[in-house]
C-alpha cells in the first residue's frame, strides 16, 4: 500500500516536473523564433515576455475556479499537458508561417504593434494552457498527496522542473537539434509522464492506458521521424521569397544563408548582415578612408562584418596583419561552407587571423596593439551592441592604439539630411568619442565614419590621402582621387558635419547609462512605427519624481484601503510587487551581464535556470512550517534592491561581477520562491482558505512580472536608466513592506 | 456721480479698444494665410477643394491637408505649405539624380521639401519625404527663390529638384526655375511622375531635363508598394519627350519585388516604342532602406541581365547605376563602342566628347552639353 501511494505521488510529482520543463524550454524555443521573424531587440523580447506571462497570467486566473468544481482533474490535466505538446509544434509551425500567410515581404521591418499582435496571437494557445496547468495540478496534486493546499509544493516542482530545463537547454539540446526536434523531444517526455501518471493513479485499466500509449506513440514517432521535413518546410515558409540554402543556430544566434544569382545574404537573427560579395559602397569607404588617414596601417583590427569585401579591401594597403573578432564560429563555418572566390582568398590569406572572441573582451583581455581599429557594426539597438559604443570601450580602444593610430567606427547617417533621431544619436557617438581621445572628426556620408585618434587627422589635406592612394596602388570601384575630392569637399558636408559636432545637449553614452540604445532604438522607430516615436519621446520626457509621486498615490490608497477594509489585499500587494521586482531585477541582471560579458543569448538559459534553481530552493524553504513572517522577506527584497543599487555606483572587477550576478540570480529566485508558500500561508490563516486563492496568488505573480517586463524592457531602462529603475523598485518594496506591517495588525 | 452718458462713453472706449485690438488679426486671417498661394485646384461647395496638381486629385476638406501633407486647404482656399521653406538644400553632381547626357561633370544646387505623393516602401529619402513640414520645421531652412538662385550661382552650380517628390512644391519650384533659366542656369527635376499634364507642361517651359522613376512595370507593383497608380507615369513619359526635353529613366531593381525579367522586357519595349531608343535608361542597385530594410541588395548579374534586355530592345544608352566600379557606369559610343565619358559611381573622370559628337568617331551623341 505504501508502494502505491509513493508511486502515486512520484507520478503526479514528475508530471509537475514535466509542466515546469516543457514551459521553459517552450519559452526559450518561442522567444528564438520570434528573434529570427520579428529581427528582435531589447524591444520585442520584452513585448515577447510581457505577452507570455499576461498569457498565462490570464489562463491560471480564468481556471482557478473551474479547476475546484470539475470532476474529473485529473483527465484535464492530462489532456492539457498533451494539448501544450501539439500546440507547441502548431505554434512554431504558424509563426514560421505568418509572413507566407499575409504577404508580408521579407525585407520589410514589421512596426512593433505587429510584433506585439502577432506575438499575442501566436503565443495565446500554449501560454492560456499553460496558465490553466496550475490550478489543474495543485488539485490533482491536493486530492493525491491529500493536502488541502499544495499550491506552494506544485510552484517548487514546477522551479525544479524549469531549472533543469535551462541546464539540458543550454548545454545539450540546443546545440544538437533544431526546435522541432527539441520540441517533440517534449512531447515525448510529456507522453511519458502522462503514462506515468495514468498507470500511477490507477482509474483506467491497463488495456486503456496501453492503447491511449500507443497511439500516441505512433503519433510521436510519425512526428519525430518528419522533423527534419517539417523544420526545413517550415523554414522555407519563413524565407518564402528566397532560395534558402541553410539555416542554423549556433549558441548566439540564428543564421540563414540564401543564395541568388552565386550571390550569398546571410541574415542574423532575421536581419541580413552580410551579403557576399559586399556592394562596394559598403565596404570600400569603411576601409580606405580610414587607412589613407593612416601613413603606414601595418596591423588592422576589425571589429563587425569583415569577410565578402572589407578583408579584401584592406588588403589592399599591404598591411601585416589583420585580426578579426568575430564571436560566432559559425558564421566563418558558413563562409567556409559557402565559398566565393572572393571568401576563399581573403580566409585563406596568411595575414588575416579570425579569433573566435567577442570583440569588446578580445581588445580587453589582449595587449596587442594597432594601427587602425575598424568597428563596423550595426547602430546600438540592443546592449549587446551598445558595448562597442560606451566611453568605457572608448577608452580601452585608446590604450590599444600604436602612435599615430586611429579608432574608425560607422554609423548610420546621410549625406542629405539627418533627422533629430539620427542626429541626436551621432552626437552622442562623437561626444562619447570626444571624451575618450583629443582629436575626432567626422566623415559624413549615408554610413558617418567617427575617425578618433591621438594625434591630429590629416583629413583637412585631401592631397595626402590622393598622394597615399597613389603610393599604396590602391585600385578599388569607388574610391578613387575624384571621389576623395567629393567626399572632402567642404562646401557639401560642412553642415552636417557641424550639427554633428554642436550637439550642445549631446549626452554621454556609458556600459551603464546606455543612452544611446534608446536613441538607436528611436531612429529604429521612427522607421517602423513613427506614430510610436512622439510617445516614447514623451516617456523619455516624463522625470523620475513623476514616476515617484505615482507610487505614493498608489500606495497611500492601498494603505487607506488596507486600514478601512483589513482584508488580505497586503498579501496580493506583496505578491505581485514580487512578481514584478523579481522579473526587473532578473531583466536588469540580464542586462548587466550583457553590459559585461556581451553573450547573454548564450548564457540567458543559464542564468534563468540560476533564477529557478533559487525559486526551487526559496520555495522549498519557504514551504516548512516555521517560515510565516512576510516582513522579514520583503525585508530581504529590499536589501537585495540596496545591495544591487550599489553595484551601479562602484566599477566591479569582470570575474567578481560574474559571481554577483550568478548568485544575485539565486537570490531573487529564492526571494521570489520563498515569498509564494508563505503568502499562501497567510491565506490560510485568516481562515480564508480556498485552493482558488492560490492560483489567484500564482496569476498575481504573473501579472506583476508582466508589467514589470513591459516597463522595464521598453520604458525604464532605455528612458531613466538602470539605478533610477532600481530606485523606483526600492520604492515599490518599501510601499509593500508598509502595506504588510499595516495589515498584519 | 456716474451718469449714463459717462457710461456710454466709457463702453465706446472699451469696445473701440477691443475691436482694435482684436480685429486686425481677425481680418488677416480672413484675407491672407501665412501660407503661399496653390495653384491647380478646383474650390468644391462646402469650402471643399479638389487639388488638381497631381494624379492623386486629393478632395481636401477646410482645415485639412492632401495625401502629400503639404497642400493645405484654408476657408476654402488652397496653399502651399513649403513654397520657401526647403528642408534640404545640398550640393551635389548632376551624375548623382541620375542624370548622364546633361551637362555631365557639373553640380547641381538640389532642393528638397517635407512630404511627397507616393509611399514607397524602399525610399532612400523618407526622412524628408514622409514627414510633415512641422516635423522637420527646426532643420528647415527659409529661402526665398530669388535666395536659392543667388546661392546657386554662387556655387557655380545648376538647380535640382529633387529627394522628395518635386511636384508636391510646385509654386516653389516653378518660381525658382523661372529665375534659374533666366540666369542661364541648368535646371532639372527628378519626379515619380505622378504630376498632371496641365502643370507639367507649364513647368516644362523652365525646365532643361527630367530624370523619372519608372518604379517598375505592373500596376501591382505600384499600387502595393508605392501606394500610388502607373499610368499617370507613362502619361508624364509620353509628354516630356513630346515636349522635347530631355529624358532620362531610372528603373530600381528590388529583389523579388520588381525584378522579374519578363517585365523588365515589357518596360523596355514601351519605352523603345513610345520614347525612342536615345532615352537613357539606369538600372539602379537596390540597397535596403526605410521598411524594406531587410532585403538584400540587388545582385549584380540581376542588372546586367536587365541591361541586356534592353540593350537587346534597342535602347542605346543602359546603365547600372549604385554598383561602383561596373563598366556599364560609363558611357560608350554606339558607333565606335569607346568609352566617351568615364565614370566611377557619380564621379566622371574623363569626357571624351566634342559638340555633342563622339571624339573618336564624330558620332552624335544624344543629349545637352556644353560646347
């Protein structure tokens, strides 16, 4: 009998198990693909989260009644859990779909209330599903383990469960198989549990359970074995209008290859990023000009796009050697793969050696120095690119230079006309630029090109840069004497080579005040959704004490209302502050690691499988009896808040911020983990109990980490800034804490 | 004491003061808009009016503007909201419109404005062409045409209209083209060809050559990513070379949008068929820009393939234009196949023409140079 009842409770504990590992890894396969459709920034991963958890938020509370009355809880989890399975294949299938469908051209950059209805739409099935998973299995958990409320163990399974998930997402599945394999993998794995959990319970017959598992064997199996088809139908979907030769993801990111006409795009994440051979005019102005600056270029560093034409145009001025930082190795992978005569000279050139490091920690960690520094990278729309923008990188780059060396770095300008988006982000390039070295100018064309350097430019005397031409043989389509005479032709550019250099409320773009995201992001609006652009302006107007003043109204109500009422509204406030402070710090901590490391798409599993390790512990804790006191936990949000704010304030060595981070990361999840049971507790204690007050808890949590995805991705962060964030956070907890000491009498 | 006749005088005083004080701006606002004046429309009952300037024939309620947002109807009278208030006033070569056969090798003063009739997904201009002249009011400048003129024979330079759609700043650019001609400048225009024939003709009058965007070849095409229609187009064609001006024809190649070759065969046989073989036809290179920013660039073997087309039509004088270093940039003689003007990207290097002939083989060559 023991036997049983143990079995009984390890099934419906390993379908918990299950739930929390289909959801996580269901969300790092979603937020992947809905990069590579939507071409995805800061911006719409955080429309993407915000969307999920709303989702989910909104199942979970419209199914925390109906999970209390039907008969059969069990049968509905079951069914659920195999839905979300389907679903997930339907969803990836209809989201690779979705341009095919509306005719939407490939090259057209989708305006972000598209991204937020598509995104909504595509993610509504598994997300509603997985809400309505809760309530469904703190019953069955309830009615099998016989305990009244088994909201908290459900949440610490379900920790345990995601956790996993992030450790075998990061370090196994994704580097082995495409989404659709990984998902049917799932699929398997629910199949699995569903049996489980069937033969555990024991209400069908084994004839029952063992037809049910062969059907949906043979459903498995007939998807497992089209896979490969349905990943390479599908993705042809997505890039209907090209011949697609490959796609793949590496740890980074997700690269297509179309070919056309013997010509190769490759396309990072859903944005075309090298097209082999490169149009001269986008190669040949970012290598000469700066190397005419130069009288003698011997060792070149390129940080951005360098094979399919710019490596061959630097060649050109017989250089000794060339070192390329490229993070991904895929992307010279496919380049090998995908030969052009061009390609195969410029790799196979004894003076061009790739390293394999992201660019900013390869100039930090190595000591080589050089005669000209080329960055040609996109404009800063996400903070990883921001690194190669900051003064803090500025000034590394000084130290790496020989005498006479010079920092060349693009930008997207015009040669006609600059809007005060494009403006204000090109004088604040210059004025960060301007803080690091004595001497910056200005090349204005369609791509600006930022010359910095030590010692004063040549750029004045277009003759030596001819002369230099003619020495060096330089033979290339566009640049050639009569060009150079344009291009420096004062009575053209002069303009906008001043509005550029004015910029008298130019701010300074630094790793944590990463203005220049929020105006690369501006200028990207502009294009795609201009009617956007007067709104986040207004945000970005709104000050800090405004933000604060509507705290204090929200929470002297709540506290007025918690005094007239003395109901439990303490305990939601709580919560759903909590949801939203521990999804703002997990997002800031995101950021910060990518403000110091630069590769958070490889490590976001890892440091979301660190936030519900410590949710799985937090919850394991918090689940003992003696744990009641929510003060003492809001206490610890606050300390934890304190504690990060200063980290903002002081520079922190990159090996100690890697610790900070990592076990901030445990932190906030314990916190987090730790809060739910005791809430739940609280509940129970005001004899105030029903099951449904839980899952309303858990949506609470859910809603609250939904704005707090919202605000922090698109508002916060880019607007006022990480510390200014983190105070209003502070601000938030302490109006909790208040709200609880009120309440508790 | 006060009487009733100190309180008469009193309400006179007051109410003289306040008419004074209110009327004046009242009665200007009555009689004169701060805007200048359109021309080409048509008053409609109810303070309506029908823009006839272009193919669009906007029907502008009061108060309202047209499709290009810079036509304005006040109290039943229509204005120019731009006419002396350029947005961008640059130097440029005349190579850089496109515009090959015309006084190569010179500048050109070219002026743009806020706004434009067509909405075209790929536009390189959209910072000027689809904003509204209050967006861009703090970069745009004042110029009077006699000031734009002046600037430009100070720059030894012609006039351009140009960047945005030219035809949308008619007033302006017919006035200030008026004056250019007079001075004995070069003056052009780049059009999507969109304008009525009516205004084209007049303008015509001050105008040495017109560079035109022939988008593509389907009325599809035109309709889903430009928002506009092609006929209007053909029609602006068939008149500036019934006009006898000079013509050039800029044909964008966007992948998998425009670049079927079948219609670029149809293109090319109505222009040999309607505008002769001398009208010179650029195949330009797609680079992504405004919301078709995620496509790729044209592949070069894409153009030449449409210039052999042509070349095959008959069309004498094909380019492939956006593509620096391409042979085809330059220009060859028909008759002797020597290159005659060199070029790399908009840069000319060498002219090797004499009177309008060929240096080598004394062939004419179509088009207006300087003797």
């Amino acid at each position: 009998m023991e036997n049983i009842n143990w079995l009984r409770s390890k099934g419906i504990d390993f379908a918990i198990f299950v739930m929390g590992f289909t959801s996580l890894s269901w969300q790092f396969i979603i937020v992947r693909e809905m990069l590579v459709t939507f071409h995805g920034n800061e911006f719409t991963i955080g429309i993407i989260f915000a969307n999920w958890l709303l989702l989910e938020a909104v199942g979970c509370y419209l199914w925390r009644k109906k999970a209390e009355s039907i008969k059969k809880p069990l049968v509905f989890f079951i069914s659920i859990q195999l839905l979300i399975g389907f679903l997930a294949l339907l969803s990836v299938t209809l989201l690779r779909s979705t341009k095919y469908i509306f005719e939407i051209p490939l090259g057209e950059v989708l305006g972000l209330h598209i991204v937020a209805l598509i995104s909504l739409v595509i993610l509504a099935p598994v997300s509603i599903s997985k809400g309505a998973l809760f309530p469904l299995a703190s019953r069955n958990l309830g009615m099998i383990k016989n305990k009244p409320n088994a909201a908290s163990e459900v949440y610490l399974i379900e920790a345990i469960g995601s956790f996993v998930a992030g450790l075998i997402f990061i370090f196994y599945l994704i580097e082995r198989f495409d989404h659709f394999t990984i998902i049917t993998i799932i699929f398997l794995l629910n199949i699995f549990s569903v049996v489980l959990l069937l033969h555990s319970q024991k209400i069908y017959s084994r004839v029952k359970i063992l037809s049910l598992v062969f059907g949906l064997l043979i459903l498995s199996v007939t998807i497992f074995s089209s896979t490969k088809w349905l990943n390479e139908k599908t993705a042809k979907l997505l890039w209907y209008e090209y011949s697609l030769l490959t796609t793949e993801n590496s740890v980074y990111s997700n690269i297509a290859v179309i070919e056309s006409e013997n010509e190769f795009t490759f396309f990072q994440n859903g944005a075309p990023f090298i097209t082999i051979p490169s149009p001269l005019f986008f190669v040949e102005e970012k290598a000469h000009i700066p190397l005419l600056l130069h009288p003698q270029p011997e060792n070149v560093l390129l940080i951005g796009r360098g094979v399919g034409g710019l490596v061959n145009e630097i060649l050109k001025h017989r250089v000794k050697s060339i070192k390329y930082a490229e993070q991904d190795p895929l992307v010279i992978q496919l380049t090998q793969k995908f030969l052009t005569p061009l390609t195969e000279s410029e790799i196979n050139s004894e003076k061009l050696s790739v390293v394999n490091i992201e660019g900013r920690r390869f100039v930090k960690t190595s000591d080589n120095k050089y005669d000209c520094i080329l960055i040609t990278l996109p404009i800063p729309t996400t903070l990883q690119l921001n690194r190669f923008f900051t003064l803090e990188f500025f000034e590394i780059l000084n130290t790496r230079l020989n005498k006479n060396g010079i920092v060349a770095i693009s930008v997207a300008g015009s040669e006609t006309f600059l809007t005060d988006e494009l403006e204000k982000l090109n004088n604040t390039i210059y004025r960060t630029l301007k803080s690091a070295f004595p001497f910056v100018r200005v090349v204005v064309g369609e791509m600006n090109i930022f010359i910095a350097s030590n010692e004063k430019l040549v750029l004045d005397d277009v003759s030596i840069m001819k002369q230099r031409l003619k020495e060096r043989n330089i033979q290339a389509g566009l640049i050639n004497e009569f060009y150079l005479d344009y291009k420096f032709d004062e009575s053209r550019f002069k303009s906008i080579e001043a509005a550029i250099i004015k910029g008298d409320n130019a701010v300074l773009n630094s790793d944590k005040t990463p203005n220049a995201v929020f105006q690369s992001l501006l200028f990207h609006t502009s294009i795609v959704s201009p009617t956007l652009v007067d709104i986040l302006k207004t945000i970005d107007s709104i000050p800090i004490s405004l933000y604060m003043l509507i705290l204090i109204v929200i929470f002297v109500g709540l506290i007025i209302s918690q005094l007239k009422r003395k109901n439990n509204l303490y305990i939601d406030t709580a919560i759903l502050t909590t949801g939203f402070t521990s999804i703002v710090i997990y997002l800031v901590l995101i950021f910060y690691f990518q403000i110091y490391f630069g590769n958070v798409y490889h490590y976001v599993g890892l440091l979301t499988a660190f936030f519900m390790l410590g949710s799985a512990i937090g919850a394991y804790f918090g689940n003992k009896r003696r744990f009641k006191n929510l003060v003492k936990i809001e206490s610890g949000f606050i300390l934890l808040i304190v504690a990060l704010s200063l980290f903002t304030l002081i520079e922190v060595d990159i090996a100690l911020m890697q610790i900070i981070i990592f076990s901030t990361m445990i932190l906030i999840g314990a916190l987090t983990g730790f809060e739910f049971p005791i809430a739940v507790k609280k509940y129970q204690d005001v004899n105030d109990f029903k099951s449904q007050n839980s899952s309303k808890l858990y949506s609470l949590d859910l809603f609250g980490a939904f704005f707090g995805a919202l605000l922090t991705g698109v508002v916060f962060v880019p607007t006022i800034g990480i510390a200014a964030t983190l105070v209003l956070l502070l601000m938030i907890k302490i109006g909790s804490i208040s709200l609880v000491l009120i309440g508790k009498k | 004491m006060y009487t009733r006749r100190k309180f008469i005088e009193q309400s006179l005083k007051i109410s003289t003061g306040l008419c004074l004080f209110a009327l004046p701006p009242f009665l200007s606002s009555q009689s004169r808009s701060r805007f200048h004046s359109a021309s080409y429309y048509q008053a409609l009952e109810r303070r309506r009016v029908k823009c006839e300037l272009c193919f669009r024939g906007c029907v502008i309620q009061d108060n309202e503007r047209g499709f290009c947002k810079v036509r304005e109807n006040e109290n039943g009278k229509l204005y120019s909201v731009v006419f002396g208030n350029p947005a961008a006033v640059q130097l440029d070569p005349i190579e850089k419109e496109p515009m090959y056969h015309l006084h190569p090798g010179t500048n050109i003063l070219c002026i743009g404005t806020a706004g434009c009739n067509f909405k075209c997904q790929f536009c390189h201009n959209w910072h000027l062409s689809q904003a509204t002249p209050e967006e861009l009011r703090h970069r745009s400048k004042r110029m009077t045409p006699e000031e734009v003129v002046n600037h430009a024979k100070n720059l030894d330079s012609g006039l351009s209209f140009t960047y945005n759609e030219p035809t949308i700043f008619w007033e302006y650019m017919y006035e200030i083209s008026k004056l250019g001609r007079r001075d004995g400048l070069t003056t052009i225009f780049h059009t999507n060809g969109g304008m009525r024939s009516e205004p084209l003709k007049r303008l015509l009058e001050n105008m040495m050559g017109v560079t035109v965007d022939l988008k593509g070849f389907t009325a599809d095409f035109y309709r889903d990513v430009s928002f506009a229609t092609m006929e209007p187009v053909l029609n602006t064609l068939r008149l500036i070379k019934s006009e006898g001006k000079w013509l050039e024809v800029v044909n964008l190649i966007i992948p998998t949008l425009n670049d079927d070759l079948n219609q670029i065969k149809e293109m090319c046989t109505w222009i040999v068929d309607n505008l002769g073989t001398d009208v010179p036809v650029h195949f330009n290179r797609f680079s992504p820009a405004y919301k078709m920013k995620h496509l790729k660039p044209t592949p070069i073997s894409q153009l030449d393939r449409a210039r052999n087309i042509a070349t095959e039509s008959g069309i004498r004088f094909v380019y492939v234009g956006n593509a620096p270093g391409h042979r085809h940039n330059s220009t060859f003689c028909p008759s002797c196949n020597k290159r005659i003007i060199h070029r790399t990207h908009f840069m000319v290097n060498e002219i090797r023409i004499k009177n309008g002939n060929c240096e080598f083989c004394k062939h004419p060559i179509p088009g207006v140079w300087k003797t």
